[in-house]
C-alpha cells in the first residue's frame, strides 16, 4: 500500500512539474513598460569593431509604452519617447524632442527567460516635437533583447546584450546609424 500511494505521489509530482514547466514558458498578456536608451549616432556609420566614422553625437532618452505578448511568440508595442541629444562635435547644436512609434515583434521563451526580436519592416513612428517634428521614420537593425520573467509572470525586465548598429530612415530621406543600449521595465497590465 506505501508503494502505491508512493507511486501516486511521483505520477503527481510529475504532472505538477510538467504543468509548472508548460506555465513558465507561456508569457501572454499586456505589459506597460518603461525605460531608457542612450545612443551614439554615427553620420559615416560604425566599422566592424563597432568604432564611430564621420560625425558624431549622442542621445538619450526616456519611454513608455504598451507589449503586448500574444502567446504564441508574435506580439506588438507602441512606445512614446522624450529625447535629448548633446554634441561631442563642436558645432553641433543640441536639442529635444519626442516621437511615437510601434512594431511588431516574436519572442521566445526558456524557463524565466526570454528574448525578443523586432520584426523586419514593422518598426514605424512619427516625431511629434523637436527639429524633426512631423517626419515619419522606420527602423531597422534593432538587436536582440534578452529578459527575466518573475516568478508570477506579472513582471518582465529586458535590456540589449550585444550592441549592434541600427538604421533610422527618415521621410525626407535623411538615414542615421546608430548604436544604443537600452532597457526596460514591464508590469503585467490584464488579468489573463
């Protein structure tokens, strides 16, 4: 009778863990996140060892949006950002601004990790405020991030591991580079 009941006991023991597994690796619902992002921007682009050419300056800025995580590895964002840009080149004149954008993005989960990638062609905005005001852009090139799920599932962190060198193409034509590294902060906004 205690092989049995002990037996019993593993098979349940077995389906929790399995369940527990299946759960962990689910992550669906909205988000609301914050962050901030601070970028070299590069007018010659970056050479293979990720070093400046041309003219150079930097930016940093704050955001806030919206992920929502479909639960089957596609989902959305929109962000809303505030920028300031400061110049390492004399000349240089500084300024703000802000924009909003939105994409598309997949993602993959393992355990209380993940990471998630911008879907090519999906990455749009507008600049609402600043010397660019009413230009529409897209990006292109944003790197992998990589997260932490906590042990409820209600909050999330990310942030970019590995730099790359992303491109901004503005509606007049204009095209930036530049690298960044950023990071953000989600709480669990639903109930599913």
């Amino acid at each position: 009778m205690q092989r049995s009941f002990m037996l019993s006991v593993s098979a349940l023991v077995m389906i929790y863990a399995g369940n527990a597994a299946a759960d962990s690796s689910h992550l669906k619902g909205t988000f609301g996140f914050t962050g901030s992002d601070a970028c070299l921007y590069a007018s010659g682009g970056f050479n293979a060892r990720l070093q400046a050419l041309g003219t150079t300056f930097s930016a940093s800025d704050a955001a806030e949006g919206i992920r929502t995580f479909n639960g089957n590895g596609t989902g959305t964002f929109t962000s809303h950002t505030t920028t300031t840009t400061v110049p390492p080149t004399v000349g240089f004149l500084p300024s703000a601004g802000s924009s909003q954008s939105s994409a598309s993005f997949t993602y993959t989960v393992a355990d209380d990790t993940f990471t998630s990638e911008n879907v090519p062609g999906t990455n749009t905005g507008t600049v609402l405020t600043g010397p660019r005001a009413g230009q529409t852009f897209h990006v292109e090139g944003v790197p992998k991030a990589t997260g932490l799920i906590s042990a409820n599932g209600h909050t999330l962190v990310t942030s970019i591991l590995t730099p790359g060198v992303e491109t901004i193409t503005y509606s007049n034509g204009d095209v930036e580079h530049r690298i960044c590294h950023r990071s953000r902060v989600y709480i669990k906004l639903d109930n599913d």
